[in-house]
C-alpha cells in the first residue's frame, strides 16, 4: 500500500512540472530567413541626342546620330555645323550637364563610358557668317585647268550677285565649282556641225569640253552661264594634240552661237581664254605649214616637191647654158 | 488504513483533474491561473532586383505582425550580410553595397520589436562611383535575417 501511496505522489509531481518545462522551451528561440539582392549592369550605353537641323555629333572625328558603345570604353565628342545651320551653337549637354567649353573646344572626354549619354544642343540668335568655297572638278580625259588664287577671285566675282554676297552675310554657305568634262561621246551631231561649219579650213577640232559653273546656294544648284565678268581660264593642252608649229585656240558654242577664242598665253602646253559664257567649247588647231589644215593625217611624204621643181628647173638652164656655149 | 490511503488518493485525483487550482479551505478564495504561448509573426524583406544605376532601391520591411509577446520578452532580428554584390561569372568584380534604415538612413544591422506593428523600412544602398566603375555582368549576394525571441 505505501507503494502506491509513493507511485501515486510521484505522478502527482510530474503533473505539476509540464508546464514549467514548456515555458522553459518558448522562452528564447530562433530561426533564419535568406533573401537575394540581384543586380544587372548593362554591356553597352546608348549615345543619342536632341540636335537641331545642321548640327551633328562627331564622335572619335565620325558623325553619329545614334549608337552604342561598349560600357567603360573610351571616347571623345566633339559637335560642329553643316550647311543647314546658320546658327551659333549656344549650350551643349550631356544627360543635363554643361559640356559646352569642353566640347566646343578640344572635345568632350569620356575616359570610360558608365552610363548612356544624351546630348542636347541649343542654338543662339547670333547668325553665324556663311561661307563662301571654291573648287575644280576635271573629269576623264579632259584637261586640267591652272588656277591661281587671283583666278578664283575673279571668277567668285564674276559669279556671284551681290544679293549672293549679301546671303553669305546672313550665313548661307555658297560653292562655285568649276567643272571641266570631256564630251567627246556624247556632243550632239548638229552641234557639231556647227563647230566644223564654224572652223572650216582653218582649225581642226581637237577636244570637245562642257565647261560648267555650278553655283550651290544652301543646297540648291544653279548651273552659271553667263557671269557678269569674263574670266580667264588656263587649259593644258593634252599630250596627244601637242605638235611642233600648231597652234590652238578655243571655239565657244553656247546658245547655238559659236565664237572663235584665241590663246592668249606664248606657251606651247597651255591654252589661256577668256570668256563669260559657259557650255560647251572645242580646242581646235592649226598646222602652220599644212595647205590643208583640216586634214592632219600624216601620210609619211614629206619630200619638198616646190624644192626639186626648183632645183630640176635650175639644173635644165644650167645644161641648157653649157650646152649653148659648147655650140658656140 | 484503507480509509487513509482512499483520502490520500482522492485528493490526487482531484488535484490531477482541476490543474493549478488550489482551493484554501480557509479563505475560501479561488486562484485560476493559465499560460499563454507566446505567438508572432516576423516579415522580411523578399528577393529583390535592383535596376542598374539607382542609388537607392526599396528593399522592403522588416515587421512584427500579430505578435503576443511575454512581457519580458522582445524579438531581435538580425541582419547578416557581407554587403558586396559578386559578378556571378567573375567573383573578383564585386559591386559594394549597404542596407540603411529609410527613417533615418543609418545602416541596418538589427532591428528589435516588442509589439505588433512596429517595423524598420529598408533601403538597398549603392554608391554612385561604384555603379561607374562597376563592369558589365550580372551580380547577386544572399543576405540572411536572424530572428530571435528574447529577453528584453
């Protein structure tokens, strides 16, 4: 009996001690949470821009519009004017921050590029000058033209107007090429038969050129054919027509109208004429001892027959002469 | 004998049955006494991308919802992390980086809450020289938030 007595309090005790231990456990525990952080860095930056019209981004010296660049590489930006602009270029930014100094002056560098770049530009009121330029174009075959500095003077004044000086003034950029152009294929029959017509029995045609004057006024061209002043040009006569004795000249249709131009300058390789009006022109020739100048195939005889008629016509009154005295 | 032994186990199965309940015969006055377990529920930030470039990225919060906590107890979350973002294809090129407090932008190392609501807003920090520097590539850490029921 005092066994169960025992066995019975016992139990009562651990019924009384659960709770404790329970407590016990709650009283300080623990766990873990993870979370990831991810990034994402792009391999390349965009470089694009707001500019006006005129205006164009140069970017290691080549224009672009909109590209991309690999991120951290290096580059230099620099911004400059065409033809369509007139304007001066006020500010210049990148994502916002001023760069004009840098930009507008050696350039704007970007030891490594981290993030994309857009450039905006804007304009001042100030006009900026025009420019007014000058330049030759010699196509296939045709012959060069000398122009001394003084030459493109005289020809820029007798091409452009003085409502073409003014515009340049107000910033219009302005090109007079002059263009010399072989047209031997493709001069049209009837204007050569004026020109044969024109230099019968006297020259022999040598060249056919289309001489031209293209004046380009803020891109639009107008072909120059009559200038206020003429002008002289200096053509090199080409190797194929150059002979001991010849002479040259120029033969000018323009209009239908052929006019007879004569060289004005003593060198046997060049050919110097003035003129106003431009189309097309012929350096035309002749042989000084040739009866027939228009006809210049050389046939290989070149004995001097008035020479031995000569000399026959002696040489008979000479043994005429001996012949009588003999008799006498 | 019997009669005490019958006394003696009467008593225990009463005790057993009506648990912490002591009646004073004396004063006739009754003590009911429970437990309570302590329950709460921690929020943590989930995984997050951050877009290229931005100085300072919600990361979330770290909350204490739905907590009844015992009196003396507090819950401490800890934040372990190396705060460096490794390039998952070249470890060596590494990205630095902070979590702050948006209150008041100290660095978060470990929040402690004692009742339901309280909580620490979080921010992703990466300064703006290390995104420049920072090579192509994707990057990626774990950071881990311990938390712990505790003494106050």
């Amino acid at each position: 009996m005092k066994k169960i007595v025992c066995f019975l309090f016992s139990l009562c005790l651990l019924s009384f001690s659960v709770p404790a231990v329970y407590a016990e456990e709650q009283s300080s525990y623990s766990y873990d949470d993870a979370t990831k952080i991810s990034v994402t860095v792009p391999e390349y930056h965009s470089v694009t821009g707001e500019l006006p019209d005129g205006v164009v981004l140069y970017m290691d010296g080549n224009a672009v519009n909109a590209t991309n660049v690999k991120r951290l590489s290096s580059h230099t930006f620099t911004i400059g004017n065409t033809d369509g602009n007139n304007r001066k270029i006020d500010k210049v930014y990148v994502n916002g921050e001023d760069v004009t100094e840098e930009i507008m002056g050696e350039g704007y560098n970007v030891p490594s590029v981290y993030r994309d770049l857009f450039f905006t530009v804007t304009l001042g009121d100030e006009i900026l000058p025009g420019n007014l330029e000058f330049s030759s174009e010699i196509g296939k075959n045709a012959p060069t033209v000398k122009l001394t500095p003084e030459d493109i003077q005289a020809i820029e004044d007798a091409v452009l107007t003085d409502e073409d000086e003014e515009s340049v003034k107000n910033g219009s950029q302005i090109n007079i090429m002059l263009s010399v152009t072989d047209v031997g294929n493709s001069i049209t029959d009837r204007e050569k038969s004026l020109i044969n017509a024109f230099i019968s029995g006297k020259f022999t045609p040598g060249e056919y050129l289309n001489i031209e004057i293209l004046k380009t006024t803020d891109n639009v061209e107008t072909y120059v054919t009559q200038l206020s002043n003429e002008i002289k040009l200096t053509l090199t006569i080409p190797e194929y027509l150059r002979a001991e004795n010849r002479t040259f000249a120029m033969v000018r249709l323009h209009n239908g109208e052929t006019t007879l131009l004569e060289d004005l300058d003593n060198s046997a390789d060049t050919i110097t004429f003035s003129s106003d009006k431009f189309s097309v022109y012929v350096i035309v020739y002749a042989d000084q001892n040739s009866n027939n100048p228009t006809d210049t195939t050389n046939t290989g005889d070149t004995t001097p027959i008035a020479l031995l008629v000569l000399f026959l016509t002696v040489s008979a009154t000479t043994l005429c002469l001996f012949g009588k005295k003999k008799e006498n | 004998m019997k009669k005490a032994a019958a006394v003696i186990l009467a008593s225990i199965i009463t005790s057993l049955a009506v648990t912490s309940v002591t009646v004073h015969a004396e004063d006739r006055s009754t003590l009911i006494t429970t437990t309570i377990s302590p329950t709460f529920t921690v929020t943590v930030p989930l995984s997050v991308k951050v877009p290229f470039n931005s100085i300072s990225t919600d990361f979330g919060t770290v909350s204490l919802d739905a907590a009844r906590l015992e009196s003396d107890k507090c819950v401490v979350v800890t934040l372990e992390t190396d705060n460096t973002l490794d390039n998952k294809s070249n470890p060596d090129e590494t990205i630095p980086y902070s979590i702050h407090n948006k209150s008041d932008d100290s660095v978060f190392v470990s929040g402690t809450y004692i009742s339901a609501g309280e909580k620490s807003d979080l921010s992703i920090n990466i300064k703006q020289d290390d995104w420049n520097s920072a090579y192509a590539g994707d990057y990626e850490d774990t950071v881990t938030f311990h938390i712990q029921y505790t003494d106050k």
